[in-house]
C-alpha cells in the first residue's frame, strides 16, 4: 500500500517552512476553541439510512440565527433541527441554496417569530463581511477545524477540532460518485483529516478563530482519486456560462457568482439561486420521462420510480431510487413540486440542472427536456366472457 | 438519543499491516536562519518532555512473538497500562519490550474488558531493580485544544522498541463513544478525542499532556469509509476513569461496570434543553432504596450536571461497580442528594433464569487451535486463574499487604475471645448506658448488645434474617459487631466463604454532628476494601488508602437489602499498644441507628 495523496507532500513541505509561527507551539488553543465552538451549529436534517448522513455542520453568521452550511442532501426536508453550543435544540428552515458555490444560507426559526421577523437569539456569529476583507491564507498557515464529523457531538457537547496547515490554495477537480462535482472555485487544501462525514458545513479558522472558509464534502481528487480535505474561501467566486433569452434569440453570458454576494443578499432574501438556462415559458412544460412512485400524499417525496427508455431522463442517467432534490437550485420538496416546476418553469428544450440523492451521495445532473409523447389510447377493459 | 453506530476500529497492529511503510519525503529545504525564541523553547520543551517518558513506553509482544500493542509504565515496580484488546492475543504471559530494548517477560494482572483497560506487571531482569515510570495527570484539567503526545509502536514499526511520537491536539473531551450496538459489552465513556495520529498498534499507549503526565490510554480511533488508519479522529480512555479501577486491576480483578439499577435518558428529544429522567427502575436496586422513581429528574450525577444521555452514560462509566456516588436529583420542586450504591452491569450467571435466553457473549477472537500453549516464562509462576479475577496471585499479594499495614493498629490475633465494651449509646430519642459483649471462647458464639433493652444473638445458629438482622432498624448490628471481631481476631482465617481483597472504593463518613452535610463528595475518603464470607453473612471493610485504619464496614444479612455500616473513628488505646474505635456509628438505610461511644474496652 502506498501513501497517494499529492496534498501530502506538499504539506510536509509547507509545516517545515510555517514552523516558526510566532509562539504557536507554547499557545494552546483552549480559548480559540471555546470561542468558536459557541460561533457554530449541529445541523440535522434528511438521510440517516443508506450510510446517508442525517447530520452536519453549520456556522453561525448573525446574532439572529442565520447559518451557513454547504448545499447538501441534508437540507431536503422540512424538518431541519440545529443544536446550538449550549445545548438548546431549534428549528430552522432553508432560505436559499446556490449550488455553484456549494453553499447553503438557513435561519433560525423561533416560535411564535414569523419568517423574517427578529428572533432575539443574539448569539455569538461570524462576522462574515469583516472575513471577506481579510486577506486570504497561504500555504503553511496554520488552521484549525471546527466540526461536527462522525456526529460526535450532541446537544452542548463541542465539536471536533482539529489543527493543521494549509497545503494549498488551487482549484477544486473533485467528484462525487462518478459526477463531477459542481464547484470548481478554488478551494484552501489543508493536511489535517477535516473532511469525515458529518464536517461539511464546518468552520476552517486561522490560528486566532478567524473565519477563513466552509469545510467542503467528503469528495475524491479527479486527479489521484484519494480524498480530499477542503475548505471553500469565505472569498470564493466562480464564474460560470448561462444562457440568457433575449428576443427569441438565445445567447450565452459568463456570470461570476461570489460567496459574499450570496451571504450579503441571500440574508436579506434578495438572492435568486442561477439557472443555467432561461426559464421557459409558462405552458405545456418540458417532458423528463420519469415515472414516480404512485403519489399518494399531500407531499410525496420526488422518488423515481422508473425511467422510461429513451426519454431525457434516461439520457441524463437517471435511475430508480434516486431521489429528486433540486431542480436549478430550488429544493423539490415532492412530486407534485417537480411537476410544478417543469410545468410553470421549463418547456421542450430546456436543460435543467437536477440534483438527485442516489445512495449516499448528492449528484447533479443536467437534462435537457424533450417534447411530452402523445397520451397513449387507453386500452380498453377486457369483455368479459 | 444515540449516535448512529459508526465503526469504531480496535488499533491492533497486525502483522498485515506492517507492509505499510514510510512513504518517501522530499528533504525540507534549510531552516530559516532565525527561529523565534518562544518557538525554539517550546520546540527544547517538547523535546525534553517526550526523552523523560520515553523509557516507560512499552511494545506489548505475545511471548516469544510479534508486537502487538503499546503501553506505559507507572510505577517503579513495572506494573504498566495497556487495553484489555491488547492483552487478548497475547493471553497472560508475554513480553513487554522498553525503549532501552530490553525485552522483559510480563504478567497480566487485572482487567476491564467493558473499558478496554488492562494491568499487566513487567519483570525486572535483576531483582528489584526499579522501572523508569511516568506520572498520572488529571484528564479532568484536560481542555479542548489543549497539545497531546502519543506515544507507542504504531505499525510494530521499531523492532528496537524505541517508541514512535505524534503530537496533536485535544480536539474533545468527555467523549462517549459505544463500540457497536450493544451497550454494556465495550464502551469509551468520558473518553479523550484527539486529532494527533493514532494508528495501529498505538492501542494501550499512553497519551501525553505538554508536560508529558499520563491523560489516558489510546484505543481507538474512528473511521468509515477510509482504510484502518488515522483518521483524524483517535480516542483515548482518560486516566482519571482508569484511576477508579486501578485498586482493582492492582488486586487482579477480572472488573465489571457499574449500572444504576435504573435507565434513564433525555425525556423528549424534542424539548428546546434536554432534560435526563428515570425511564425505568428495579425496585429490588439500591437507588430504589434511595428514593429514586420513575420520572425523577436527575440534576448531577458525581458531581457532573446530567446535561444530556451522552453524559450520564459517560460518568456512569467510570465506575466500577458496587461503587458508592452521589446523585442529585428533583421530583416536582423537590431537590433530595443520595448516595447511590451502583449495581453491577453484567449480570451474573447465577442470575440467568433457567431456560431463559443467554445474552450474547463478547466477542472472544481466539487463535487458530484456541488459545495459545502456557509459555516457559518466569512470569507463569506469577499466574494464578480463579473465576473473577484476572489473576488472583496479585489479590492474595494485595491483600497481605493490606492487612499487614493494618497489623500496624494492634494485633488482636492472640488470645482474646471474648470482648467487653461499656460507655453510652445515643439514638435520638432514646439514649443511656450501652454495653456489648461478643463470646467466641465458647462452642456457640454469642453477643449481648444491652442498650435500653438487652438484645442476644447466637450468630451462627439463628439463621432467620429477621433474627440476624437485630436489634430492629439496625440492619444486623449485633452481626457486624460478631464479624469485627472475628476480622480482628482470626486472621482471615474465620472467613470460609471468602477472604479476598476488594479493589478500591470511595468511602463516606457521616459527619459525627448527624446533621446532612453540605456535600457528600465532601465526605469522600478513598478506602482499600477486603471482602468476607462467613456462614451467610458478607462484609466489606474499608481500610483508609493512607494509614490502613480500619474505617468502617458493611455487613450484608442479605443480598438485595441495605447493609448494617458501621462508621469506626476515635480510635484509642485500648490495652497493651492495641488500638480500638472509641466511637462507632451505626447506620441502616439513609438513617442513623444509634452512635455507641465506648468507654472501656475489656478483652480477654
């Protein structure tokens, strides 16, 4: 057995180099930890079968209760709990995922508190703006980890901290699965083992708690498919390649989207999560071909059930059991809302960007919808004898 | 609410792993000329640290094979810490290498199969030559991101058995951390997170603090989808659980853990704070006795605020069983604090119902060909099996010493059948003159306790327990009194049933005023136990760890009910250089019996 990882060598390199960080060896990081720890959320939410966590890591960045995380499989459900640092246990709720920048904006919900309304939670939080204007980290930095990995932590227990250099700043080739995965922004590679399930949505800090970026997923390096330990800069922007209708003529505009820009107008509620594609005109819809399992409740989860063959779906590799999550970045929360959404949103020709669960994993794929097949003549009822 | 049972990996090294190697490192380009002083004191301290443990790091070897664990030394007689899983392959006899190379021959002497502890004894190659050791930190004073050391032989790297070091941070304490679905079978209650790299082969190492005291013993580390290697995430038994076992494993018990006859857990996983409660509880256990019911809230359990399952699991344990802790807790707006004697959490085989469905079996991995042939080692001589214990030799060692330390107080062994004590008595409401009288000389053993009435019991012909149990309300003292004197006087000698040492338990003298003290932690004194068995009658006797006083006793007419306890202080001269309590307090349940203050001991 050989050791692969590439992000290896080149952190041994970088902690010889960063070793005379001034006093760091004779400073421990008990008040850094504490004090960040109270900064930070248990989120729990979807999965917990199929080896799919149910649980993972946010960060608190507002005295009201707004919570970064990563745009995961565990925000697809009504029913997200997070766990506060002194142990109460409160609801929140999505406000807005972007997927390009695999981020994730959620709010405390308090009862009796309507949607937007102050909560009065005043807890200590992350001065995300006052982040983004520090300069970024180097390689050989020191950092530590705040997590929730393995779900360790419950309730007021403190999350995982673990210390480590940054070993890189680079852009992030990574896959899920066999899917690439959707960011491809630079990314700080660190040496500490950060990434173990449950840690996305963590908090890499520098040596004083100084917020520095997002740990990333559990996801493999395309280039020596060994895992990856990242964080997503607080700075990150990506620029990406949509399509934009004007006029009945299709062109293609680059846009760069940016954390910053996501947190700033996702906590006022002014962030609309991009599509790569314009929306269709309201009508017939576009046709995707899957069938669903019988939708038997109010709010039947987007199961698939069968594809049929040929059809978009089949195309985009869409298989049964896989669940539909996102569609362009907008939570599905149930058949009847995929439905809805294809109907109001695309029609024959559009490409949509779907998020599916598929065992443990959240995979995007994209599908370009096709033209609805005429409805079959109903057979009719045998004659009875 | 319990975590999802992520596999948790026992760090065995295996001759497997060894093919896992060093992989080649580029040489680090020159230092920087200038190195911050701070940082180059810290760097000298840390070296400083890690050369004075180093020698006390142990390589556990089966004998005459392959290193399979790690351990530490600590003390100068050679008696180290390793995990109970370490221990597993080797069986009792085997080999410990040090860093100065040597490789000694090695016993192992107690065990916690629950906690993953084992004691196992080193030879000296010459006669009393003592071992270099390490000293016993607090793992209470340990704090998130606090640095670590890990030291052992991860991978059996160093055939040399020079110890490997890793060095990272604390990154969280009072971890609880089940092994599988099966509570109770093995757990890491209370136990040490790090993130310094363990692997391996680093099971039964120490862990370090910066200062290089012992914080706990590495064991685990966590992982799922990744290879059996660090993971990032190590776990470490904190030495302060192990130190309330280590009077056990000194005296070769094979220890159980402790259960509070009750289960309890957070009452709504959905209120806002989590609230633990009394879910379900055995009427015939001791914190039943207590006062405690169903849905009693409990506020702290030994001094620790019961804030969630996670912890109540943790601080229960970190005892053995048959241990004595305080516990708080609220029914309604009532706050009442008892001491709860903890019940044993493996349930013995004698209390299976016929029949009835046995519980599983821990996994034993054996060997192919079952367990390895006795190995030709000096270290066999120091082996005696026994059921419950781990090694009984060290009991009977333990013991000896006990009882010599105690010697030092009198020795009642010659002569002295028949013992008088007059002086007063006080029960409350009712108080006056007292006098005893245990008679041994004669072919029936008496004792006459006259206090407002006289009361009489032929020890050994009155089998009825309520008989035994007399004068009413006290439990049995006439009983007790009977069995000190027998202690005293025989030598062990009179206890057929059982004559061993106990391990180490917490003791509590009530406050001689009778009044509730502030906190029964305060009361605490740590005490060596020697057990006995006579006729039907069990007593436990709590000697102080400092001086070997006899502090008091408990005797058991029954399994099952409340012991008499007998509190001994005022010790004074009592004839001939034989000291004796001048003061004993009788205790029966939650409440006083009566303090007998004697004035005049007679023996003859």
């Amino acid at each position: 057995m050989h050791i692969r990882s590439g992000t290896l060598v080149l952190s041994v390199v970088a902690a010889v180099v960063s070793a005379p960080a001034r006093g760091a060896a004779a400073d421990p990081f008990n008040e850094v930890s504490d004090k960040t720890n109270s900064k930070m959320v248990k989120v729990f939410g979807a999965g917990g079968f199929s080896r799919l966590n149910n649980f993972g890591t946010g960060i608190v960045i507002s005295p009201d209760g707004h919570i970064l995380t990563v745009a995961s499989q565990l925000l697809d459900t009504s029913d997200l709990v997070v766990h506060l640092y002194d142990g109460r246990r409160l609801r929140a709720e999505v406000m807005v995922v972007e997927p390009e920048l695999d981020a994730a904006l959620l709010r405390i919900r308090v009862e009796g508190k309507k949607p937007g309304e102050p909560t009065g939670l005043d807890l200590p939080y992350f001065d995300f703006a006052e982040a983004v204007k520090r300069p970024a980290a180097e390689p050989g930095d020191w950092i530590l980890g705040f997590t929730n990995q393995f779900e360790i932590a419950l309730r007021d227990e403190p999350l995982t901290v673990q210390r480590g250099v940054i070993a890189a700043r680079t852009k992030l080739s990574g896959r899920v699965g066999v899917f690439d995965f959707p960011y491809t922004g630079e990314v700080y590679v660190v040496d500490a083992i950060t990434n173990n399930p449950g840690a996305a949505g963590g908090a890499l800090t520098d040596r004083k708690g100084n917020l520095l970026g997002i740990i990333g997923r559990e996801i493999k390096n395309t280039q020596t498919e060994t895992g990856i330990n990242y964080a997503i800069p607080v700075g990150a922007k990506v620029t990406i390649t949509v399509k934009v209708k004007e006029k009945d003529k299709e062109e293609e505009r680059t846009l760069t989207l940016s954390l910053p820009d996501f947190v700033a107008r996702g906590m006022k509620g002014e962030y609309k999560p991009t599509r790569r594609d314009p929306a269709g005109r309201p009508g017939d819809g576009g046709w995707s071909g899957i069938v669903f399992v019988p939708n038997i409740l109010s709010r039947t989860p987007a199961y698939v059930e069968d594809v049929i063959p040929g059809s978009p779906a089949a195309k985009a590799g869409l298989r049964p059991d896989d669940l539909i999550s996102f569609v362009d970045g907008e939570p599905i929360v149930s058949i009847t809302a995929f439905q809805d959404f294809l109907r109001v949103r695309t029609r024959p020709g559009t490409t949509i960007r779907v998020d599916v669960r598929r065992g443990e994993a959240l995979q995007t794929v994209e599908m370009t919808l096709g033209v609805h097949p005429p409805k079959p003549t109903p057979v009719p009822p045998p004659k009875k004898p | 609410m319990s975590r999802s049972p992520f596999r948790l990996l026992l760090l065995l090294a295996a001759p497997a792993v060894l093919g896992l190697a060093a992989c080649l490192v580029p040489v680090a380009s020159a230092r920087p000329a200038a190195v911050d002083k701070l940082v180059a004191d810290a760097e000298a301290e840390r070296v400083a640290v890690i050369q004075k443990v180093s020698p006390a790091v142990v390589a556990v070897c089966i004998h005459g094979g392959q290193a399979v664990g790690s351990g530490v030394v600590i003390d100068p007689e050679g008696y180290a810490l390793t995990n109970h899983h370490v221990v597993q392959p080797t069986g009792p006899i085997m080999q410990c290498g040090l860093a100065d190379g040597v490789l000694y021959d090695a016993v192992l002497v107690g065990q916690d199969k629950i906690g993953d502890v084992a004691l196992v004894k080193l030879l000296p190659k010459q006669k009393d030559k003592p071992f270099p050791f390490v000293q016993l930190g607090d793992s209470d004073k340990v704090r998130i991101g606090d640095w670590s050391l890990a030291m052992g032989n991860p991978f059996s790297i160093a055939l040399d058995f020079t110890p490997t070091v890793t060095y990272g941070l604390v990154s969280g304490t009072n971890r609880y951390e089940p092994l599988g679905s099966r509570p109770g079978i093995s757990e890491y209650t209370d136990c040490i997170q790090v993130d310094t790299s363990i692997n391996p082969g680093n099971s039964g190492g120490p862990l370090f603090n910066a200062k290089g005291e012992l914080i706990g013993i590495n064991g685990r580390i966590n992982f799922e989808k990744r290879v059996r290697i660090n993971s990032g995430v190590g776990y470490a038994i904190s030495i302060n659980q192990i130190k309330n076992f280590l009077g056990h494993f000194y005296a070769g018990i094979d220890t159980d853990h402790a259960s509070l006859g009750a289960s309890a857990g957070s009452v709504d996983d959905d209120s806002d704070l989590a609230k633990i409660v009394v879910k379900q509880i055995l009427e015939d256990s001791d914190a039943y006795r207590r006062g405690l019911r169903d849905g009693d809230q409990l506020i702290s359990f030994a001094g620790r605020p019961m804030t969630s399952t996670n912890q109540y699991k943790n601080i229960l344990g970190t005892f053995p069983k048959e241990w004595r802790v305080p516990l708080l807790f609220r029914r309604e707006n009532e706050k009442k604090e008892v001491l709860v004697r903890l019940q044993n959490i493996t349930p013995a085989e004698k209390d299976q119902p016929a029949g009835g469905p046995m519980p599983p079996m821990p996994p034993r991995p054996m060997g192919p060909g079952g367990p390895p042939p006795r190995p030709d080692s000096p270290a066999a001589k120091l082996h005696k099996p026994k059921p419950g214990y781990t090694n009984f030799y060290f009991n009977e060692i333990q013991r000896d010493k006990l009882l010599t330390g105690a010697k030092k107080h009198g020795d009642f062994t010659a002569g002295a059948a028949t013992w008088t004590a007059e002086g007063r008595y006080d029960a409350g409401e009712r108080k006056g003159e007292m006098r005893f009288e245990v008679d041994a000389g004669k072919e029936v053993a008496a004792v006459v306790l006259r206090l407002n009435i006289e009361h009489r019991l032929l020890p050994l012909e009155q089998t009825d327990p309520r008989q035994q149990a007399e004068p009413i309300g006290s439990g049995g003292l006439m009983m007790a009194l009977y069995h000190y004197h027998r202690f005293l006087t025989t030598e062990g000698k009179g206890f057929e049933g059982e004559f061993v040492h106990g391990g180490s338990e917490p003791f509590y003298p009530p406050p001689a005023d009778g009044g509730t003290p502030k906190s029964l932690a305060a009361l605490r004194v740590d005490a060596d136990v020697i057990r006995t068995k006579h006729g039907s009658v069990t007593c436990k006797w709590y000697f102080a760890k400092t001086d070997q006083k006899l502090l008091g006793l408990e005797t058991f007419i029954s399994k099952d009910t409340d012991p008499c306890e007998l509190y001994l202080s005022d010790y004074k001269d009592a004839g001939n250089g034989r000291v004796l309590p001048h003061r004993i307090e009788a205790r029966y349940g939650d409440k006083r019996y009566a303090v007998l203050t004697v004035s005049k001991y007679t023996l003859k």
